[in-house]
C-alpha cells in the first residue's frame, strides 16, 4: 500500500506529526513534510526507477520502456515537473498528440519531426 500524499477530503499535501519506533514504542512528535517523492504517481516513480538504472541515458530509457525518445525526454520534463524542478513550460496541445501517435506507431519518427517542426514554425 502507497503512502498517501494527499488529503482524501480537501487534496492539500498531508504532513507527517507523529513517528513511532515499533521496537520500543518511543514516539516523536512533530511536523515533517512528506518527501517530494511520495508525491509521484506509480508510473512516474518508474520512469525515475528506469532512468536511474540508466543512468541518465534517455537512449537507453527508450529502449527498456519500448517507447520513441521523444517520449522519454517529454516524460523526463514531466517528472522534473511533478517534482518541481522544472517549471512547465506551456505545452502545444498538437505536440503532445504527434508524440502520442509517434508512441502508438501510427507515424515515424521522420513524419513527426516534420510536423513538430511545422507546428513550432506556425506557432
């Protein structure tokens, strides 16, 4: 079971108040922010997993996850993101949708870079 990161009642960050050793039963009494870890979903914290074991190589990131290296450097953008390393930077709907299709195969990579291209000349 995940730790949750999140009030199931408002959705604000829950923080930590208690500590419990289960060996004596000593309790500390605080208030300690949740890692920003916790905070990612299951498959951002296996893009990160997939990326460490990498290390850092996007190459290799694509091929263990069977996905385009455009792909794997979005999802990378998108973890530092969530993790708030990286602010967002408005994303182009289309974009987005040429990557997915470049992902499903419905296009090669020469017919998506060509339209990224066309896109980001437009706009």
């Amino acid at each position: 079971m995940r730790l949750p990161s999140k009030c199931p009642s408002c959705g604000e960050m829950l923080e930590i108040t208690e500590l419990r050793c289960p060996k004596c039963g000593t309790v500390v009494r605080g208030h300690y922010r949740l890692s920003r870890f916790l905070t990612l979903s299951p498959e951002e914290e296996n893009f990160l997993l997939i990326f460490l074991i990498s290390r850092g190589n996007l190459k290799e990131v694509q091929e263990r996850l069977g996905i385009s290296y455009p792909t794997a450097k979005a999802r990378l953008e998108e973890l530092l993101v969530s993790l708030g390393l990286y602010e967002e930077k408005a994303k182009n709907p289309l974009i987005k949708e040429i990557l997915e299709k470049l992902e499903r195969g419905e296009i090669t990579s020469k017919e998506a870079i060509k339209l990224i291209k066309e896109v980001k000349k437009n706009g």
